[in-house]
C-alpha cells in the first residue's frame, strides 16, 4: 500500500467502511429474508432478488404519486415507502408460497428451478410495467446530504438511515423469532415438522407466513436500497448470489452469523475496491468464502439442526 | 453383440431411441435444413453435451451442479485460445504495436504472450487441455465438497457461485481473456478455413457424431454396476455408505466426466460458432442447461437432446418475433416442468406412448415385449 500515508489510509478505510456499511445493510437485510426463507425453511429462494425489486418498484411508485399530487407530503412519503414495499412484498411471497413452494417442500432442488421461472417472469413483468431503463425515487431533503467529522471524511447521511433502518429490522426479527410465540412455532417446524403438527401448530400456515415474512423483509431491503442506486428490471439478480453466499458463509440456520457474515463480505469487498478494480475484489472476496467453505462446509456459526 | 446391445444402447427401447435420434440428426436434418439453419443446429447441439453430462450427474446421481457453464467455458475457451493465437500470426497483426499476440491483448497494452498462453500454440496440448483441464478443476471441487459431505443445495450453490467468479474474472482481464467480447474473429485451423460453408457442415457432423458417441458411453455407465451405484447413492446415500463403499469417490468421478463431457461440447461450440465469449460461461447459461436436461427428462439421456433442440428452437423463433413474450415463457416452462411434469419429454413418452403403440397396431407386436427393460426409474420427490 506504498504511497499512502498513515492518515490518509486512516480516512480511506473509514470512508470505505462506511460505503460498505451501505452494502452491508442491503446485504444483511436481503440476507435476513433469504436466511430465514432458506435457513429455516430450506427452501432455494433464486426469486429473492425480484421481491427485493418489487420493494425498490413500490417506493419508486409511491414517490411518483407523491410528487404528482401530495407535494407537501414529500418529506414523509419514505417512512410511508418502506413500509408498503413490506407489505407488496410480502403478499407477493405468500402467494408464490400458496401457488408454488408448497408443492415442492419435499424437493429443495427443484424450488430452485422453479423460483428462478419465477424470477425471469417478474424479472420480464417489471421490464413490462417500469421499462428497460433503470428509475429512482425522488428522495425527500434530510436524506440527502452528508456528515463531515473532518475534512477527509465524508459520510453520507442516506447511508447511516438504512444502517439504522436496518438494525431495527434485524431487531425487529430477533424479537420475533426467538421471543415471540410466533417465532416458537417456527423453530418447532423447523426442528420436527410431524411432532409439530401434532402438538397442534398449523404448520402449513407457519410456512405461508414464514415466507411471506421473508420476502417482506426483501421488500424493506428493496426500498432501502432505493436511497444507494438505481432499480432496474435485473437488480435483483446482482444481489442474489451475493446473498446466497452471505446466508451460506454465515451458517444456515445462525441469524447471528448472518449478521457476522454480511458484516465481513460487505467490508472486505468495499475495502479492497478501493486498492483493486471493482471485479478483481469481487473475485477475491468470493473466492476466498469459497475456500473457506471448502475447510469449513458448515459456515463460521454451525447449525445445530439436523440435516 | 449382445453386449454392445445391452450396454451401450440399452436394450430395444434404448436402441430404437438411440435410432430415431441418429436418423433426425444425420440425415433428416442435414437434407431438411440449409447451411445457415443446419449451423444453428450445430450450436444447439453443442449445448446438448452439458445437459447430457446433468442428466447423469443430477438425474441419476442426485447432485445438481449450477456449473456447467464453467466446464463449456473452459472447452470453448482452450479452443478459442489456440485459434485465436493462429489467427493472430506476426503477419496477420503487422498493424498492432507488438505484432504476433492477439490483437486484445495489443488494445490493452500488453507487449508478450502471457505464460499460459504459450502452450497453446500446439494442438495436441489444446485437445488435451481441452478435455483434462475441466476434469483437473471439477476434481478439485468435487474432493474439497464430497470428501466432506457437502451435497445437495450446498453443492449448486457453491458450483453457481464459482461460475460467477469465473465470469467476473474473464470480463475483468480484458487483456488477457478478451473481456466481454470474448474471443472473436477466429478464421483458420493449421491453415484451414474455418468460416467455409464446408466447414460448417463438417463441424456439423463431428458434433453429431461426438454427441453420439457421448450418449453410448453414458449409457454404458449406467447400465454398468457404477450406474446401479449412482441410483442407490441418489435414493438412499447412507445405506451406500453403510454397504462398505466410498460414496464420495463415486461422486467426484461422475463429475469429473460430466466436466469432460461439457467441456467436449463448448469446444464444439468455438468451431462452429467461430467465437467464445462470456455470455455461455456464467450463472444464466448454465441454469438454462439444467433446463434443458429437465424439459428432456432429467432420467433420459436422448430426451435431453431433445430438450436442448426444442427450447432452443422455441427461442429462435419467439426472441424473432416476440422478445417479450419469450421470457415469460421460458418462466413458465421452468415452473411447469418443475411442477407438472418432473421427468420431462421422456416422461410425457413414457406415459403416453402406450397409447399411441396401441394405435399403430401393427408395430404393437414389435414393442410390447420389452417394455419395461430399458424404462429408467420413475423419479420419487428424491435429492
């Protein structure tokens, strides 16, 4: 790292590190859907990102309505956003659980296939609906902007609100699954679905909702990943692979090592892109948890559910 | 005689099957078709290798790999290398600033032949390293997965995710793969015209042949004890296990050759269709084979040519006219086979062609004798 001093090094890592918090929270939250959808439920959900999309789509389209006839509402219309983009998504979820995931519980290699049909159809129906070019939101004033603690440092303040977007929604889940009666039936399914069934858990309606919370929470990470970049019809699938590797990497069924994982994908790629090309951090980033997953199959936090 | 019978076509089913596909390939299409049409053919049949190569490794075998792509990628491209590297003579490149490298590597001011480049000047290194190299690489994978238990979903995830690296890779060494155009504008071997319409019909019927000859050795396979294996390991894996037998072994051999069986085919794909790019490396390109081998019948070796040929006729045809309307369809194809009919083309023949035997009385006597000798094994909601 020669021709660097020890301070401005000082201020590229904090600055990358807060461009990769940016990446984090995207991750974390798209992750958090998929560990939970894929974790929990050991579906192969290749449709994630287009629920993802489908939140980005909402915010985008509330903004529009917003600003053609309730300009005054403007400054509040996001909070509004990342609430709907929940919502759309999650109903999307639970019908594509009512349609097609249910009949294939038994086959978790074949949900792949058909969630990926799934992708290319909304991917082809977003491309009908929005067209081909990519949109974003107008975005209300105190989101833009940024915050200086000195002159080298520049961070932007769009990215502290999905950081603390997103460790409300990570809050948010926890509660819910470890603390809630909600959460019980779903480890309970997870762990035996017949014995569930038999204490009187209605474990079809676990899984419908589970789903449906997951993609939800995709939604949320579409609608904040609004404020970072551009929506276009294939967004979704940038992420999805990064995503899969973020739940693998972390371990299954371990939320915490979601969290670690998206944490430590999110960094070093943010970092190294700044000393190497953007691809080669993306090959190094991805080759090396490929490695690690090669010594270390079960991810940094093994699951203690039986395969 | 009766070994190459049992065998290599299984048995009467098989050999009728194998028969009608000859037939279509060799003669039907060849007279039916003109130049331009017979060498989109070829191109869909260069793809039929690796959805041949998941029927045996996902089909019979249970582990569904999302990395075919990367073994078409690296025969295509070890091809394309040693092509290129003929098309790029000192006299060929006399306007470039280094004369006698390929003239990409000149765009991006490179000044020698990189090192793993240089073996490519020999074509007998570039068929080798055609077919070991992919081998090599998936036995890398396969030990560092199966030796520890890693299968199922674990095992596409991380074969898609190398694919990806692989493409991300190629596109951002421009210098030193092409970049996103890929390797283009080959034109001779050892001197040979490649573009001629001769050429291209030559191409055409080493493909067939190839694939034939692929399809007997598959067969071969799994008619043998290895193929009973395979089958047990995918229905019952531990009771394999418990039997005394290297469960892992198995599973990296059957990779490694549908490797070698999909590298066959994406060094086909550079000659015939004269160019190797990313775009039939990564995550896309090796989905749409597996759904290949699924429209074809996951368990039949001939269906899956059949799959390759349909989808790929459907999509000449709808993306001509109807862009839009292709991909909801190819969607909903996923989604269909997936769902409603899970052993594809073959399974659909299977359950029905009873019926048409019946019809066609005079062949019924023919048929019915053997009918459950070659059938593969109904798919049970497995992996």
């Amino acid at each position: 790292m020669g021709g660097y001093t020890s301070s401005e090094l000082m201020a590229i890592f904090a600055m990358q590190g807060f461009a990769g918090i940016s990446l984090f929270s995207v991750l974390l939250l798209m992750a958090l859907g998929l560990a939970i959808i894929f974790g929990q439920m050991g579906v192969i959900n290749m449709a994630h990102g287009e629920f993802m999309a489908a939140g980005a789509y909402t915010t985008y389209l509330l903004s529009t309505v917003t600003e053609t006839y309730f300009p005054g509402f403007m400054p509040y219309y996001f909070l509004v956003a990342i609430v709907a983009a929940f919502f759309v998504a999650a109903a999307l979820g639970y019908l594509a659980e009512w349609a097609l995931i249910r009949h294939l519980y038994k086959r978790p290699l074949d949900t792949l296939l058909a969630t990926w049909g799934l992708s290319l159809i909304m991917q082809q129906a977003y491309r009908s609906i929005f067209g081909a070019r990519e949109v974003s939101p107008a975005l209300p004033d105190w989101l833009m902007g940024s915050y200086q603690p000195t002159d080298m440092i520049d961070i932007p303040l769009n990215g502290m609100f999905v950081l603390a977007l997103t460790l409300l929604i990570t809050g948010g889940v926890f509660y819910l699954m470890f603390k809630s009666s909600w959460g019980l039936k779903v480890r309970a399914t997870t762990q035996n679905r017949v014995m569930s069934g038999a204490v009187g858990i209605n474990t079809k309606k676990v899984d419908r909702l589970t789903f449906a919370l997951g993609c939800g929470i995709a939604g949320v990470a579409g609608a904040a990943f609004t404020t970072i970049a551009s929506t276009g019809p294939t967004t979704g699938t940038l992420y999805i692979v990064d995503t899969f590797m973020v739940v693998v990497f972390g371990g299954a069924a371990s939320l915490l090592g979601t969290i670690a994982s998206a944490f430590s994908i999110a960094q070093a790629q943010s970092i190294l892109e700044f000393f190497i090309s953007g691809s080669m951090a993306k090959v190094f980033t991805l080759l090396t948890l490929v490695v690690i997953l090669m010594f270390k199959p079960e991810g940094l936090f093994a699951s203690k559910v039986r395969r | 005689m009766s070994f190459m019978y049992e065998k290599l076509l299984g048995g009467k089913n098989g050999t009728v099957g194998f028969v009608l596909l000859a037939t279509l390939i060799l003669v039907v299409f060849p007279l039916a078709l003109d130049g331009f049409r017979l060498n989109l053919v070829a191109k869909y049949l260069t793809y039929a290798f690796p959805a041949i190569s998941l029927v045996l490794l996902w089909g019979y075998g249970g582990t569904l790999s999302l990395g075919q792509g990367i073994f078409f990628g690296l025969g295509g491209y070890g091809m394309a290398m040693f092509l290129k590297l003929e098309a790029s003579s000192p006299e060929n490149t006399a306007i470039q600033s280094t004369p006698g490298i390929p003239d990409f590597m000149d765009w991006n001011q490179l000044t020698a032949l990189p090192w793993f480049w240089e073996p490519f000047n020999s074509f007998t290194f570039t068929l080798l390293a055609i077919l070991i190299i992919p081998s090599v690489f998936a036995y890398l994978i396969g030990v560092a997965m199966f030796k520890r238990r890693v299968g199922g979903v674990y095992f596409a995830i991380i074969t898609q995710v190398v694919s990806l690296i692989l493409t991300v890779l190629i596109v951002g060494q421009q210098g030193y793969t092409g970049g996103i155009n890929g390797i283009t504008d080959l034109r001779t071997l050892h001197g040979w015209d490649i573009t001629s319409d001769f050429a291209k019909n030559l191409f055409y019927f080493i493909t067939c042949f190839l694939l034939l000859a692929v399809i007997l050795m598959s067969r071969f396979i799994l008619t043998s004890k290895f193929g009973r294996l395979l089958l047990a390991m995918r229905d019952k894996e531990d009771r394999v296990r418990f039997s005394g037998y290297d469960v892992a072994n198995f599973k990296i051999f059957i990779f490694c050759f549908s490797a070698m069986i999909s590298a066959i085919g994406g060094a086909m794909f550079t000659l015939s269709v004269g160019f190797m790019s990313p775009s039939f490396v990564g995550i896309v390109p090796s989905i749409e084979m597996v759904i290949f081998a699924a429209v074809g019948g996951r368990l039949s070796l001939i269906g899956a040519v059949y799959g390759c040929l349909l989808i790929n006729f459907g999509k000449t045809a709808f993306s001509e006219s109807f862009p839009e309307l292709w991909l909801f369809l190819m969607g909903g194809l996923f989604i269909a086979v997936v769902m409603f009919f899970p052993n594809g083309l073959a399974g659909l023949w299977e359950d029905h062609s009873h019926h048409i035997k019946k019809r066609l009385g005079f062949i019924t006597s023919l048929f019915s004798k053997n009918d459950t000798a070659a059938v593969a094994p109904k798919l049970e909601g497995s992996n």
